[in-house]
C-alpha cells in the first residue's frame, strides 16, 4: 500500500465509475444472469461490505437475500433455487472462490470481480468484471466502489427491471463535486479524524457499508483506530466508549436515530461530524446527494478522501520528526 497512490485513486473514482457504467450501457453480461427468488451474496472484507444494502434491497422487494460470511464455518446449503453471487475485487480470495465452488453444477453462480481470468470467474457461469482498473494505492476503493454499481445493476436485473445504468449517471457528477469542493470540509474533518484518540462511524441500515468500509479505510491506510455501527445500534453497542477522552462519531445522518446520537454525544463531551443532513451539533457537515442511491454510491468517497489526507499528514509528521 502506498499513500500517493491510493489518493490518485480516490480522485480517480468519478472517471473510473462513469468507464463502468459506459461498459454496462446496453447490459452487457447482466442478461446471463438467471432469474432466481433466493439470492446469496459471499464475500469477506469490503466484498461483504457492499453486499449488505443490495440483500437488503432485494428482501424488501419480497426476495430472499443474505449477505454471507464466505469464510463461514457454517455455509448455506447449495439448491437448484438459489443463485450464488461470488465477490472478490482480486478474483484470488480463496474463501469466497471455495465457497462459491460448493454452488457450482447445484444452482446458477455469479463472479463480480475485478479480474474476469480469475480463479473466482473459472468456478462461476456468469462473470460480471468491476471495469474498475489498476488501483495504485494497492487498496480497495475503485473496487469498493465499482462493487455497489454493479450490485444495483444486478438488483435491478433480479427485480426484472432493465439494469439502469442511465439513473445511476449523476452519481458521477456528484462523486466530481465532493471532490472539488473538498477543501469546504476536508481539511477540519481530516484534523478531528488526526486528532481522535479513537474514531467510530455509524450509519443506518440501509448504508452500512458506508461506515464500515469507511472504518477500514481509516485502518488500513492512516492507521486509525476506527471501527462501525449501525445508527440504531450505536447507542446500545458503541456509545460506551463516548465518554473516553478523544472520543469521535463520524455519523452518516438521515435517519430516525440522528438525534439519540447527538445527545449521547453532547453529553459525554466526543466530537461530532455529519455526513448528509445538517445536525445540529455537529463540528463539520459534508453535504451528500438526496437520492438515496446516489448517495449510496457517492458517500464511501468522503471517508476515503479523509483516509487519503490524514495519511499523508502522518507520513509529513513522521517525515519532520527525523529532520
């Protein structure tokens, strides 16, 4: 991993995610895809992550849908009515390449990934590629990315709706903005982050992903301690560490729980941040599209600009420390 790499990545996002949906404009492999009432998603890391709002989204259409450890000890039992859906940005995780295996000659297989050679696309009957490039940060966010858009294409497939890669479009517009007007909010949202002894995000269901892939964003590159809740579920898993000194809540606002987490908050004296919605309390607010999928799509970028900036001001500060 390396941080200039990973920061041209993060800028690269908007021109990466409008390549994917170019590639997908007519559907492309998405009409492989066998329709199916019972869907399972396996994937391990960010892979598992994205998953989580595209089961949701199908089970509350009325499908069954799970988004499944693939290295579980416990796997689901492989049927005829089930389509299988393998992630692996690589294509190379053996858990989820193992675990999708067991499906294969059962019920229909799918691979979304990155690598349409891999390992993972050799044990699938239909491979869905991520389009998303080379990531020269050697971390996962162009994949992350490319990961939940082609999740909402499959979605709609499964809905049997025509993909719709043509409302996903302002996506790309908008992944641009954040990025251009960054430096409204990332410079003091980048210092509470550098600054906190410990940094926890929390997102309501339907976004999820959004704080934990963001929370191993924070890991992975700058090091921070960081971990993930469920906006509902912060108060009653995560909020006894708020009383700690240092103590900072990334929250993705919008849903019924915002306020608990402001008052519990202010209370205990940890820092705030608002991603979306306004909150009153809040030390900083990065203001995110209203449809819910655009904001879906967009929102994982705001962690990985805070994750690429915070980065490089650790390596600036180890850097001085040895002059």
């Amino acid at each position: 991993m390396n941080q200039p790499g990973f920061e041209r990545d993060v800028l690269a996002a908007p021109a990466r995610f409008a390549a994917l949906l170019d590639a997908y404009a007519d559907g492309g492999p998405l009409a492989d895809v066998p329709p199916r009432r019972s869907v399972l998603f396996l994937g391990i890391g960010s892979s598992r992550f994205a998953a989580l709002p595209a089961a949701a989204r199908l089970r509350a259409a009325g499908l069954d849908a799970v988004a499944d450890f693939a290295s579980s000890g416990v796997q689901s039992l492989p049927r005829p009515d089930v389509l299988a859906v393998g992630i692996s940005a690589s294509g190379t995780t053996s858990e989820t390449v193992e675990a999708l295996s067991r499906h294969r000659g059962i019920g229909p297989t799918v691979a979304i990934t990155n690598d349409p050679t891999s390992l993972l696309a050799a044990v699938a009957d239909v491979v869905l590629p991520l389009h998303a490039g080379v990531e020269e940060g050697e971390v996962s966010c162009l994949t992350f990315q490319a990961t939940l858009a082609v999740l909402q294409l499959l979605g709609d497939r499964l809905l049997g709706a025509e993909p719709a890669g043509a409302t996903l479009r302002p996506a790309v517009e908008a992944a641009m903005a954040l990025r251009e007007g960054r430096d409204e909010w990332l410079p003091n949202l980048a210092s509470l982050v550098d600054e906190a002894v410990f940094v926890s995000l929390a997102a309501p269901a339907e976004r999820l992903s959004t704080a934990l892939q963001g929370a191993l964003m924070l890991r992975e590159g700058p090091r921070v301690y960081a971990s993930a809740a469920e906006a509902g579920d912060w108060p009653h898993v995560d909020v006894y560490l708020a009383k700690r000194p240092g103590y900072a809540l990334l929250l993705s606002t919008g849903s019924p729980f915002d306020g608990q987490a402001r008052d519990w908050c202010r209370g205990r004296g940890a820092r705030l941040a608002a991603l979306g919605p306004a909150l009153d309390g809040a030390e900083v607010r990065v203001p995110l599209p209203e449809d819910p999928v655009i904001r879906l799509l967009v929102e994982p970028g705001v962690l990985d600009l805070v994750a690429a900036e915070v980065w490089r001001r650790r390596i600036a500060a180890a850097d001085s420390a040895l002059v």
